[in-house]
C-alpha cells in the first residue's frame, strides 16, 4: 500500500539460570519471564511501545539513522537472511520481525515473522 513504511527487527529470547530472557537487538528494548512465549509476547508490546514512543516525541528518524535502521518505502524485501531456527527448547532462539510503522502518526503493529 502506498505509503506504508516497515522497519526489520531482530528478536533474540534466551535461557539465563530458571528465566527467558528477550531483547530486540535493534532497538535494545528487553524484558525477561518464565517461559518463552511469555517473554517473546511481553517483548512485542515492549517493542511496539518503543516505536510508538519514539514518533510521539518526534525522534523516530534520528533513532533509526543513529541505530542503522533501514526503513523500507512501499517495497519490502521479499527474503530476509536470518539463522536456521533453533527449537524453542534451546538455550536461544532467534527470530526477525517485520514492523509496520505510519506516518505521521506511529501504530506500529506487528506484520509478521
């Protein structure tokens, strides 16, 4: 559609002792739980939260110049290099998030991973 705007972001969730712990490694936004769909659900919010909050005080494009964030214009990448996906049951698992964000006002919403 014209003049949607996507953002890729990395999600990373791994064991650290009886807790999962996520960070989007993009935005550095991180949250931890008991299991992994607790952590990767509460990290979406999260990261949702920081996208939002960054159009709300008009920093979106600074944070993403300064992060090395390519925001992708009306044509998205068809694939996506990422690492072979590791079980959830392993000590990490990755996984790449495209993020819809509009202007001007930001709802970033999660496309699909």
């Amino acid at each position: 559609m014209a003049g949607d705007k996507l953002v890729i972001l990395t999600v990373e969730i791994q064991r650290e002792g009886e807790q999962w712990v996520g960070r989007c490694v993009e935005l550095g936004t991180a949250t931890f739980g008991e299991s992994v769909d607790e952590v990767h659900e509460e990290l979406i919010d999260l990261v949702v939260l920081h996208l939002n909050g960054l159009e709300d005080v008009g920093e979106r494009e600074r944070f993403f110049e300064a992060r090395g964030i390519k925001v992708y214009e009306d044509s998205v990448p068809q694939e996506v290099e990422r690492p072979v996906p590791i079980s959830r049951d392993a000590p990490l698992f990755t996984q790449i998030l495209s993020m819809q964000i509009d202007s001007p006002q930001s709802t970033a919403a999660l496309a699909t991973a």
